[in-house]
C-alpha cells in the first residue's frame, strides 16, 4: 500500500508531503496505481519548481518506494503551492476512493 501524507500549518498552509510504499497492484512496469501516483506527485514538484518561487527540499528512494518534498512558507508563494497541491490532492484522493487497498491519503498539521 502507497501513503501520502500532506503537510499542513496551523493555518492549513501545505508545507510538504511524502510518499512511501508500493501500490502491488500489478507487476513492476504494469502498475497502474503506481504509474499514476507517480505521475501526480513528481508533476506536483515540477510544477512547484517551475511556477513559484519556493526552494523545495526533495528526498527519495524509488527502490523503497519513498519520496519526501518539504518547503518553506513564503507568504507570496503559499496560494500558489497550495493550488497546486491541491490538484494532486484531488487526483489522489480520487485514485484512493477507487482502489482504497493500495493507497491512502491523509493530512497532518506540522
């Protein structure tokens, strides 16, 4: 199972998000549920890196299954990385109502 964690402030600003696991959903290669969680997650940073100003701080594994993007909070940017998050919130979000067994989805305050 695949669980994304999003970051959030106090004042439900996104600050980051992991990702860690595998879907085995299928075979390597044939993935599905991976394919798309991938998709959605590293469009979100490059997203972030070429459409803000936010210095992202990026560790990953793809052997494990684990990545981790943190930031910031730039007040100029925090609309900004939170429409953007918030898209691949939406589609992952959609992904777990459909396949809950490989991932979940869940927000904590940092």
């Amino acid at each position: 199972m695949v669980l994304v964690h999003i970051k959030r402030d106090p004042l439900h600003n996104v600050l980051g998000f992991s990702c860690e696991g595998h879907a085995d959903y299928a075979e390597k290669g044939a993935d599905i549920i991976c394919a798309a969680i991938s998709t959605l997650t590293m469009s979100t940073i490059l997203s972030l890196q070429q459409l803000t100003k936010l210095t992202l701080k990026i560790k990953k594994n793809s052997d494990k299954g684990w990545l981790e993007c943190n930031w910031d909070n730039i007040p100029t940017e925090k609309e900004h990385a939170n429409l953007i998050v918030a898209v691949m919130i939406i589609g992952l979000k959609d992904i777990a109502a459909q396949y809950p067994a490989y991932l979940k989805v869940s927000e904590v305050e940092v």
